[in-house]
C-alpha cells in the first residue's frame, strides 16, 4: 500500500517579447506560461481523478485576472498515472509581464477507485466525490518567494528569462479514507478536501535523508515523511504549509521543491513505533538540497 503526494508543475516559461524603441530601450512585455502537471503513488487508492477547470493568476495591485486556460485537464485526468517526470501539460500561452501575488485553480469534479482487495461498505469501489464549494470556485494560493511571508517576498515576478511554479497537491491529505478496512465496518467512503502549496522552483531546494530500523519485520517503505513550515504566512483556505516525500524499501527519502525557510520533519510511524529524534529542524537555502536528515524507527517505550 502506497501513500500519496501530488505535484503540478506550474512551468512558467518566461521567453520576453523586446519591443525596441527610437532610443534603443528594450522592454519586456509579454512572458510565456506552461502549466504541466504530475503526480506519485497512494495508499489505499488505486485512482484519484480530478477535472481541473480554470487556471488563473492575479497579478499585484488587483488587476483583472489573467486566464492561463479555461479547462486546463480538458476532462477528467488519473492523478496517480502521473508520477515521477510524467506531466500533463494544462495551459501554453504568452501572459503579461508582472508581478503575481496569487494563482487560482477551480477543481470541478473528483472520484476514486479503491486499490484492489479493498471496497466500500455499501458495495464497490468507486465513488465520486462531493468537491467542496471553495474548490469548485477557485482554489487561491498566495504566490511569494519563502516560506517566511513578510510583505517583502509577496508575489512573484514573471519578466524574462524563465520561471517555474510548482504547485503541490497533496492527496495523501485531500483523500481521506472514512472508516477503515481493518474494522467489520469497513470503509464508509471518501472525503476530498483539496490541500495545494505553491512554490518557485528556481529557489527552492530539498530534503533528504535515510530511515533504518532494527526492529524485525518493519518496513521502511511508504512511510511518509512530512516537511512543516516553521513560521508560515498567511495562507488560503486549501493551501498548506506541509511538504511531504515517501520512502523507499531502503528507507530513503526526498522531499522535494522546499521554498527556502525553516522546517520541522518528521516521519509519520505505524502503532507501536517512534522515530529517534521524534523531529528535526531543518533550514533550507535558496536552491539548496539539504541530505542526512536521518530517523531511525523504535518500538515505543512503555
């Protein structure tokens, strides 16, 4: 069984327009925008679809929106198809060169299908989810360059060369599981409440670091290790100041796309067990991958 983050990679591709002028100035006008989306695994879920309708960014000083796409999944789209470099691409077009303090994302529909051997109480194993009016609305995510959320890191300027938004959409967090397959009760449905973060890629950095374990038969696979902001900003109804990465077999792990800031890991730890030390404050650089951020997994003290 799998646990779950989501990515999308929001590519702004900023080729500058240079319109010249009688004294030789050139000025940027315009930038391209890519909006690309992609994904890891789950647990318990063997699909997790979203339809993606608008996309949009608002830039500073509340100007009109500008729209990236009006229907940027064009349908329904498997969350979980996309994972490690696989990308959907959402929205191709030449925005105005600015300052953005905001992106909005409308989800219009949501469904699952659970893993195989699991299914609900009432029968089967797909449901379609009730999407929350926020979310069918517009989902907002305040746009800066850290994790800190002073006045001074509002916004991100797309002028020029190139930048990259990476938003992150968590369904470890967004798919909740109601009830559970080890009671007679079993798995009463699935609840969706969206929870994104929005990072610029060409700053951000990395955590990494390795699980290990001498206790017999734990796994160190799937165990999801959670990145929390130390001093988030303010943030919307579905944005997160949580960043997650999952382990592999060997007990390694990397969470990825961290805006510079401090951060509290921690590793998420089944019934019986703990993590030595419990947490770990880490502070990561403009673009730095910060490695040996290690946990070892012990039984519980009684």
């Amino acid at each position: 069984m799998k646990r779950t983050v989501v990515r999308f990679f929001l590519s702004i591709l900023a080729l500058s327009t240079l319109a010249g002028c009688d004294d030789g100035t050139n000025v940027s006008d315009t930038a391209r925008i890519r909006v690309l989306l992609t994904d890891a695994p789950s647990d318990y879920i063997a699909s997790a679809m979203v339809d993606i309708g608008s996309v949009e960014l608002l830039p500073a000083g509340g100007g009109d929106r500008v729209v990236l796409t009006d229907d940027g999944t064009d349908g329904e789209v498997d969350l979980l198809d996309l994972q490690g470099l696989t990308t959907e691409l959402l929205a191709d077009i030449e925005i105005p060169s600015d300052t953005y303090v905001q992106m909005r994302l409308i989800v219009e529909s949501a469904s699952v299908v659970l893993a195989e051997g699991y299914e609900f109480n009432s029968g089967g194993n797909t449901d379609a989810l009730n999407v929350p009016s926020g979310a069918q609305t517009g989902i907002k995510l305040n746009l800066r360059e850290d994790e800190e959320g002073d006045e001074e890191s509002a916004g991100v300027r797309i002028a020029g060369g190139e930048t990259v938004l990476v938003v992150d959409f968590d369904v470890h967090q967004s798919f909740r599981i109601q009830g559970s397959p080890d009671t007679p009760a079993g798995i009463n449905g699935v609840s969706f409440r969206p929870t994104l973060r929005v990072v610029v890629e060409d700053v951000a950095g990395s955590i990494s670091g390795t699980l290990s374990t001498s206790i017999t038969d734990q796994s160190l696979e799937d165990l999801v290790v959670t990145a929390e902001t130390v001093d988030p900003g303010v943030d919307e109804e579905f944005q997160s100041s949580k960043a997650t990465g999952v382990s592999e077999a060997s007990g390694t792990y990397t969470i990825f796309f961290l805006a510079p800031g401090s951060y509290n890991v921690t590793v998420g730890t089944p019934d019986g067990v703990t993590s030595s030390p419990l947490s770990t404050e880490v502070t990561v650089g403009e673009s730095e991958d910060v490695a040996g951020v290690d946990f070892e997994l012990v039984p519980v003290s009684g």
